[in-house]
C-alpha cells in the first residue's frame, strides 16, 4: 500500500512538473536565452572565429646607394706616392682623398694657377706691346725693348707660327723703315731689362732637355717665337741666348738698312723716341693655347707680367709672393703654396690637391674670367695633351696634365656616366715612366666608371 502511494504519488509530481512547463516553459536560464533568439529578429554577428586582417601600405624603403671602390687600381705597383682627391661638384662633397692636403710638386697643374693670376691682375683682355725706339741724339741707332711677348714671330708673310694670329717681326721693320726713308742702321741695342736679364734665365734644376728637346726657353723679356728654331713647331729646338736670337731675326727682318749693324744690349734711354710698336694677341687667346698643349714659354712670361703687375719685379723670387697677391680676391687659403716657376717644371713648387680642387671649384663656378680656364683645358680624345688618353672617355674628361721626371700630375673635371660631375686632382710621384702615367689614367678612369657610388677605400 505504501509502495502503491509512493507510486501514486511520484505519478501525480511528474504530471503536476509537466502541466507546469506547459504554461510556464522552460525554468533554466540557457533555455531562456534560446527563446529569444527564436521570437527576436536576427542579430547581425558581432565577431568571427578568424578575422581578416587589416590591410596597410608597407613603409617606403629608400634605396641604398651602391659603393663602388677603386682600391685594386689605387694598389698597383705603378702607383708610386699617390695624393689625389675626389670631390663632387654639385655639394663640394669629398668622395676620394689621399694625403690632398699636403702640397707637392704639381708639374704643369701650376698653369692652372697661372692663368688665374693672370686673369686677376691684367685681365682677359690685355695686350703686350713690342716696341722699337730710335736714338735721339743718333739716328743710326735703335733700340729693341722686349715687354714680355713670346709670341712675337718672324715667320712670314704667308706663314703661321704655331701662335695662331701672332704680331710679326717683319711688321716692325716695315715701320722703322717707314719712319726714317733715308735711314741706315748702324747699331740694334737689345733691351730686355723688363725681367730675365741680359741672356735670359734658366733655372738650375729645370731639365737641360728642355732646351735641346724644345719645350722650354730661358726667361726673358724679349725673344722671338719663344725662341724656337721652328716658328711652326710646338717643340723646336731653343738656345741659351734668346734675347741675341731675337736681334738676329731682327736684322735679318730690316734687310738692307740694316745689312752692317752691329748687334748690342744695353738700356733704352728716357730721351728715345718710338718709331714702331705691335700688340700682342689678347691674354685670353694666350691662355687658352698655353693650356691645351702646355705651353711652357707662355706660362714663365705671363707668370713674370703677374709678378710685376703687383708690384714686384718680376722675378723667379718674387713669383709665391706675387700669386698669393694676385688672388688674394678668391678666397683660396694660399699660405702654404710655394711658386718657384710659373710652368711648373720646377720639382720645387708646392701646391696641395686639396687647393686646386678649390680652384677648380672656382673655375666651375665662372668666378671672375674664369670659365676662361675651363675652356683652354684640354678635352679627351680632342687636340691637345689628352689627345691620346681616356679613349673610352671621349669628351668626358677636362683637365690639365703635367709631368716632371719626378711625377706625373692631372687635374680636372669628369662628365661620368651616371651624369654626376666630379672635380678631382691626383699626383703620381716618384721617378717616373709611361707607365706611371697609364696607372694613373687607369685609376682616373676609375673614378669616372664610379661617378656618384665613388667610395674612400
């Protein structure tokens, strides 16, 4: 019975439990929130299980600059004492340096500084005059007075010296003996007190080859076609006496009225009177053939009117006095320099690479005249002293050359290829040879295969 109840009973709760959850629906909170999502409109989900993920720009790398290193040309055992530096010229950037601010001798680059000094004190425009004078208490007498004009020529009427244009001898004998009809010349006293002395000046350690191999002449203030045996040969054979040449070729241009006199050296008097004169071609004209085939006459002669022009006199002496004078007005740091010649064979001369890299800054810069000197440098592959040299550089490579017996010297400007414009100058010292120079060529073309990735090691 009991068991009966219990049985009973259990029956009725669950019928009870389940006649409740009829009307009142499930008790549980899970099954609560079930139903609404059921009677509710869908929900727009809030999350995924894998999200995408966000897209963004990635940081813009900037690219890196390629080195480029010519130290297995700087290495080779033709290069000797190697100081050179590279810079570029758009930001004065240094991009190569070897011992640049040490001076050493510079051979030829001197001309460089030449012809700036030049172009300070007498100007692109200046002309040398040649002149004539007779005697006034002695008409027979003449005297010829050198000013300085190396170009002064005696090549002929139909003929050309190898100074395009240059005044000539026979134009000054056609004056005197327009001046005095009845004239007869019984003596020619050569004045070339101006500078150089009485024979001319040949300095002691300048190579004697110069004279026999006929790129140099004695300084002084008067000789004819820089004293050349050849007037039209750029290296012709010179003598130890220019001054007495010059009054050979002048006789010999007077002719008949001339025929005996007597040829001396002596000083004009104040009381001389003109009879002839000629003008030499502008200075601009003189540096620019002095510096494409490296005239050395022409360099000693302007470096002598620079001299004097600032108020010296014109001596081998006076010559780092007067350029630091004359180009006191640019800027450069000139204290070290040291000018035994205005040619610069003198293995004495001291100027750095660093400082004609500042120049050659100027130069670029057309500072004053001097996009002149950027103009007269030889050109590769063109007429002049790199007419042989950087064949694969064409056009590409301006600069001065200079060799001595003890160094091979360059300095310029490169166009290279990847368009970046380089200002260099490089010394190769120590007794040289052909192949020093081609090492140094090598090492120069190096610089111009780098251009801009140009690295210091």
């Amino acid at each position: 019975m009991k068991q009966a109840l219990i049985g009973i009973g259990s029956g009725l709760g669950a019928g009870l439990i389940a006649l409740g959850l009829l009307f009142l629906g499930p008790l549980s909170p899970a099954d609560s929130t079930s139903e609404e999502l059921v009677s509710s409109p869908t929900a727009a989900p809030q999350a995924t299980l894998n999200p995408v993920p966000e897209t963004t720009e990635p940081a813009e790398i900037e690219p890196q600059l390629i080195q480029c290193s010519v130290s297995t040309l700087e290495d080779v055992p033709e290069i000797l004492s190697l100081q050179a530096q590279v810079i570029d010229a758009s930001n004065g950037a240094v991009l190569f340096d070897r011992a640049s601010q040490t001076p050493a001798r510079s051979a030829s680059v001197m001309k460089l500084f030449t012809a700036a000094a030049a172009l300070e004190t007498l100007g692109p425009d200046y002309r040398i005059t040649t002149r004539i004078y007779v005697d006034a208490e002695d008409p027979g007498k003449i005297y010829f007075v050198g000013a300085g004009d190396v170009t002064l020529s005696r090549a002929g009427v139909n003929q050309n010296s190898v100074y395009a244009k240059a005044p000539k001898l026979i134009d000054l004998a056609s004056q005197v003996t327009r001046a005095a009809s009845e004239l007869v010349i019984t003596e020619i006293v050569l004045d070339s007190s101006l500078y150089g002395g009485a024979s001319g000046e040949y300095q002691s350690v300048w190579d004697q080859r110069g004279l026999t191999n006929g790129y140099m002449s004695p300084v002084s203030a008067l000789q004819v076609d820089a004293d050349r045996m050849d007037p039209g040969l750029k290296e012709s054979p010179r003598s130890n006496d220019p001054v007495s040449r010059a009054g050979l070729w002048l006789k010999e241009a007077l002719g008949e009225v001339a025929l005996d006199a007597e040829i001396t050296k002596g000083i004009t008097p104040a009381t001389a009177v003109q009879i002839a004169s000629v003008q030499s071609r502008p200075i601009s004209e003189w540096i620019d053939y002095m510096l494409v085939v490296s005239d050395n006459s022409q360099a000693e002669a302007l470096a002598r009117l620079v001299s004097l022009d600032v108020g010296l006199d014109g001596s081998f002496d006076s010559l780092t006095k007067a350029f630091q004078i004359a180009l006191r007005g640019t800027g450069l740091d000139l204290s070290d320099i040291v000018v035994e010649d205005g040619s610069g064979l003198s293995k004495y001369n001291q100027i750095s690479p660093a400082l004609v890299n500042d120049l050659l800054l100027l130069v670029d810069q057309s500072f004053g005249d001097f996009k002149l000197i950027r103009l007269g440098m030889p050109v590769s592959g063109t007429p002049g002293s790199l007419s042989y040299r950087f064949d694969d550089a064409v056009g590409s490579i301006t600069a001065k050359t200079g060799w001595i017996r003890t160094g091979y010297t360059l300095a310029g400007f490169i166009e290279a290829p990847d368009e970046t414009k380089l200002i260099f100058t490089i010394y190769n010292l120590g007794e040289v040879s052909a192949a020093n120079r081609e090492a140094m060529d090598e090492l120069v073309m190096g610089f111009y295969d780098c251009g801009a990735a140009l690295v210091n090691r």
